[in-house]
C-alpha cells in the first residue's frame, strides 16, 4: 500500500498545530498523563479549528472578566494589574444610524508546517529551573500560574533568551508559541519585548551583530504595547513599520505565529495578521536562529514553542482556496485514515484516542471539502506505530499524527 498525499498533506499540518490548549480527555489521570492530554488535545482540537479558520475568523479566546481572579505565577507574590472589561451598554452611548457602517472582511489564512524541527511546552523541566533546550545572557524559570495550565518558561532581566541549537530552517516554515504578557512594574497595563529572525555566522553566539544579530541580516519584532518591525542586511535596514493597535495586554493570554515562504513573511496575533511583507528577504536567503529580546521590566511567558518546515504551496492552497485543480483525479480511490499517538498514558485510552482522531479528521473532509463518505475508512493504532522514539518533546510530537492510506 501507499501512502497518499493529495488531500492529506494538510492534515498532517492541523494535527501539529499548537493553536488550541489546555482540554482534558481524562481528569482522572496523574500529573504525568493530563501533561500528555493536554497535548493531544492540541492535535484533536486543532484539525477543527485549522479547518474552520479558514471559513471565519476566531474571536479572542481569552477574555479577562473583572470579576475573575487576579493573574498569578508560582514564582512571586506579586500580581499583574487588573485588566478593564469593555463597557456594559449602559455605560456607553448607543449611536443609532439609518444605514450600516462600512466593514471589510478577511480570513484567517495561517497553515501551521507539517514536519516539526523544534517543539518545546516545558513538561519535562521542573518548575523553578531554566529549560535545558534554550540559552540566554539573562535569565529565566519555569513557571505555573493560577490561570492558564501547564509549565511556562517565564523570561527575566535584560538580555537575549534562544533555542540551544543551530536551526536549519528551509525556505518555508512556521514558528508560533502561546504567551502571557507579563512585567514587573505594578500599573502597566502592557508590556514590550522583541522577537528576531535572523542568520548568523555563528547561531549560538548572543552579542553577534548586537542589536541588529546576525551577519547577513535577518528581521527584528517588538510586541506588547503595539507591534513594530525592521528587517535589514548586511547594508542597514531595508524595511520598517509598526501596527499600533496590536496591543497585548498583561495577564492575558495570546499566540502569536509566524509564517515564512521564502520572501515573505506573514506575523499573526490570535487570528489577526499583523504584518504581510511579501519582499521582507532576499531570495535565497535562509535563517538558522531566533531569540527573544528582553528589557526594562517585561517578563513575558511562553509555552508550545514550535517551529515546524510548511507544505508545498500546492497543499497550502487547497486549505487556503478549499481546492485543488488537478486533471489527473481518481475519482473511485479510498482511503483508509489511521490515527496514532504517543506512548505517554495508558494503551487502551491512547487506542480510543487515536480512533476518535481519525474519525474527526474523516467528519472535517466530509463535511469542509465535500469527501463522499464511503471513500473513506478509519482506524487507530494507538501508540504502536511510533515513527520516532518516544523520548523529547520533538518526537512525541512526531507520532501524534494521522496517516493516509491509499486502498
């Protein structure tokens, strides 16, 4: 039999998304296996969700009610601010027009790689310690708050905080993590720190370049307050600009994704593009590093670090457009779709799960792309399939997959 890739290449994108956390499938299990749920919820929710952004953009997930607790991490006694709820109706005047007011409309576009290089969410670092995968001039510890579950790498102090490895990133690729915007300062309301790309001679040098890293260039971001950016190379700067209203707020949770296709570059917060910079790199220009900028007094938060190699543009269009043309289609082929997963938790619930994988992706092709539903077949392997040991957080992504069969 032989695997196929027509519609499938894009599932295997959704189910590595990062985008959709923190679900339990079981609230029985121990500290070790809801760490393990909550991944696989990320694979289960995500195929939905990458699927249905397409259609209609995704509101703010997470929104800070004034009557919620204040937002805490383990580390420290002190709290972030209180963040304003939007006025009630009878707070704000009612303006009443005879006609609608102009809107435009667009669409969540982001398509998450296929093939992980790095992927990090900080389980198997204790809290308290410095994750083992990253390296910085400053500081950091692993941290838990009273809001969002899980571990998160909380950045401190003034300095650069990076993955420990060269990464050899090809011309199309995506990175996106969660984040809280956090800082130190009681009453600030936003926080700032920066989030480069960039190539460099040496990948794990900290001060090469100083503020503009790396030898032949490479783009630097500042989030928080608002968002800003400016690519250059070995002449100076080439582009420049900033979007004012992207603004994270502390205490709040976000994601932010980015997508590069050789030249282009495209920066999302949540389900909003921020930046779209189709000529921001030379062609032929690849970047092997990137790391987090930090000063004054933010300490933003991160969890679900993952940089992953995209499709073909031919699978990214099909998400993109809902279609493929081809003039070559096998109308009568079935498939067979089996779902897998990691060898974290019990085996018989790891069966169920990859089963109920493959029988959400089956409903999303049905019902999103029009697949006549006696083409397809189901199944779940569990974790007895593993294309990759089950021993880092990299591989354990790996075999949280679904795979297509050609029947």
């Amino acid at each position: 039999m032989k695997k196929l890739f027509f519609y499938f290449g894009l599932i295997t994108v959704m189910i590595a998304s990062s985008k959709v956390v923190n679900a339990k499938i079981d609230g029985e299990q121990n500290t070790k296996n809801q760490a393990n749920n909550k991944a696989n919820s990320v694979v289960d929710q995500s195929i939905v969700i990458s699927l249905n952004a397409v259609k209609s953009g995704v509101k703010n997930l997470f929104l800070t009610q004034t009557s919620s607790p204040t937002f805490e991490t383990t580390d420290t006694q002190k709290s972030a601010p209180d963040i304003q709820s939007e006025p009630s109706e009878n707070q704000t005047d009612t303006v009443k027009t005879s006609q609608p007011s102009f809107q435009s409309y667009s669409k969540f576009d982001f398509i998450p790689g296929a093939k992980v290089i790095f992927f990090d969410d900080f389980t198997e670092t204790a809290v308290g310690d410095f994750p083992a995968n990253w390296n910085t001039n400053s500081t950091g510890e692993i941290v838990t708050t009273n809001f969002f579950p899980g571990n998160w790498f909380k950045m401190k102090g003034s300095g650069s905080i990076y993955p420990d490895e060269a990464l050899m990133l090809p011309d199309n690729y995506t990175i996106e993590f969660d984040i809280i915007a956090s800082t130190e300062d009681e009453g600030v309301y936003a926080s700032e720190f920066g989030f480069y790309i960039y190539s460099a001679k040496n990948p794990k040098d900290l001060t090469e370049g100083g503020s503009a890293p790396g030898l032949k260039g490479g783009i630097k971001m500042t989030f928080g307050y608002h968002s800003t950016y400016g690519a250059y190379d070995e002449t100076g700067y080439t582009i420049e600009g900033a979007k004012n209203d992207a603004v994270m707020e502390v205490g709040k949770k976000y994601h932010l994704s980015f997508w590069v296709q050789k030249t282009r570059l495209r920066v999302y917060l949540d389900q909003n593009k921020i930046f779209d910079l189709p000529k921001v790199f030379k062609p032929g220009f690849l970047c092997n590093q990137m790391r987090f900028e930090l000063w004054r007094l933010s300490n933003p938060m991160i969890t679900n670090f993952r940089i992953a190699a995209g499709l073909p543009d031919t699978h990214n269009k099909l998400i993109t457009e809902g279609k493929l043309v081809s003039y070559n289609e096998v109308p009568d082929v079935k498939v067979k779709i089996i779902g897998h997963t990691d060898a974290d938790g019990d085996d018989s619930k790891n069966k169920d799960l990859s089963k109920r994988r493959a029988a959400a992706v089956k409903a999303e092709l049905v019902k999103t792309f029009g697949v006549n539903t006696d083409r397809l077949e189901i199944d779940g392997m569990g974790e007895s399939k593993p294309v990759a040991p089950n021993d880092t957080p990299v591989n354990r992504a790996l075999n949280r997959r679904v795979e297509f069969i050609k029947l």
